[in-house]
C-alpha cells in the first residue's frame, strides 16, 4: 500500500509541475539555444528559432547568476557577441530572467558521415 501512496504522490507533484509550467513560455530540452546578439550589464540579447522561426529574445541574468563559458566560470563581455549560449528559464514574450549562462566559443566540427 505505501508503494501506490508515493507512486501517487510522484505522479501528483509531476502534474502540478506541469500546470505551474503551462502557458510561461518556450523551453526547449535544456534550456533556450540562440547566438548572442548583443550584452549590456547583465542583459543578454540571443537570437534564437534558428531558420525556421528566428526571433530575438531579451534575457535578464538574476542578481549571483552562474556564468559558464566554456566549462570554465567567467564573466560576460563584448568579445562573446556571435557565441552560442543556452540559459534556463522560459521565454515569456520575447523575455526570459534567468540564472544561468553557457557560453560555447569553440566551434565543434561535425562528424563525417560513416
């Protein structure tokens, strides 16, 4: 019997999960994806969607936010304009606050095909 009640409690808290979710916005798996088009203080503006649905959105980095840029801790700068970055949260409206950054400078070759 105790098995069902925390089977049921975990299926419970997932759905409340979803609800509280539903409706704030784009998330992909991860986090949002786009290449930073501009930074000013801690304002980041990414250009995401890719060629299918590009768009820019505008992400506010809360107050102690965690910057990783390329594994390392750092610190966001004008040389990082045209990198790829992924930050958590979900776009409401073209907005996101979030608190973290990852910032990839490297370009990663694709894999031949076998």
């Amino acid at each position: 019997m105790k098995h069902w009640i925390v089977a049921l409690a975990v299926v419970a808290m997932l759905g409340m999960t979803g609800l509280a979710n539903a409706g704030s916005g784009k998330k992909s798996h991860g986090g949002i994806h786009g290449k930073i088009q501009s930074i000013s203080g801690n304002t980041v503006t990414l250009t995401v969607g890719g060629h299918k649905n590009p768009h820019t959105v505008t992400v506010t980095l809360a107050t102690g936010a965690t910057i990783m840029i390329d594994g390392a801790s750092g610190k966001l700068d004008s040389t990082l304009v045209g990198k790829r970055a992924t930050v958590d949260g979900a776009e409401n409206n073209g907005a996101v606050t979030s608190s973290t950054i990852t910032v990839t400078t490297k370009h990663h070759a694709k894999k031949p095909a076998a």
